[in-house]
C-alpha cells in the first residue's frame, strides 16, 4: 500500500476542489449523477468529497462488491461519467 502520507485540511480542500472544477470543466452537468468505482483510498474519498461539495447524486463502489452488482450499477445509472482511478 505504501508509506501513508499525512495532508492537513487545506490540502485535502485544495485537491477536493480542483476535483470539482475538473468535473465542471469537462462537461459534467449540474445535478448529473457520477458513480465512482476505486478501491478505498485517498483519491476515492477526494473524489467522493468532490462530488457532495457540487452536490451530484452518487453512487459509490468498492472491489469489494460482487462482480455482478458492479456491472448492474453501472449498466442502470444515468450517469455520463463512471470515475475509475
């Protein structure tokens, strides 16, 4: 997993918000859903924060969940972009 390495809250904000923007920038509608498949990790959660701060509906998975139920979450949502790390 690697050497873990501490973030103080203006960074974490920082990287949230630069998430965020990005999401806007290419296109991603307000109100537009995201389902975000990644492992739990840093980027995940910075993601994850990304998306409550701009207030999109999510859906958030784990490689934990059966094969199965990933690709049904994929194949019945709505959203444009299906965030992968």
């Amino acid at each position: 997993m690697g050497s873990y390495h501490w973030r103080t809250f203006n960074e974490i904000d920082r990287r949230v918000n630069m998430v965020a923007s990005g999401l806007k920038h290419i296109g991603h509608p307000d109100q537009g859903s995201v389902v975000l498949f990644a492992e739990t990790r840093e980027e995940w959660m910075t993601t994850a924060l990304a998306c409550f701060k701009r207030a999109y509906p999510s859906k958030f998975m784990t490689s934990f969940k059966y094969l199965n139920a990933v690709l049904y979450h994929f194949k019945t949502s709505p959203s444009k972009y299906k965030l992968d790390r």
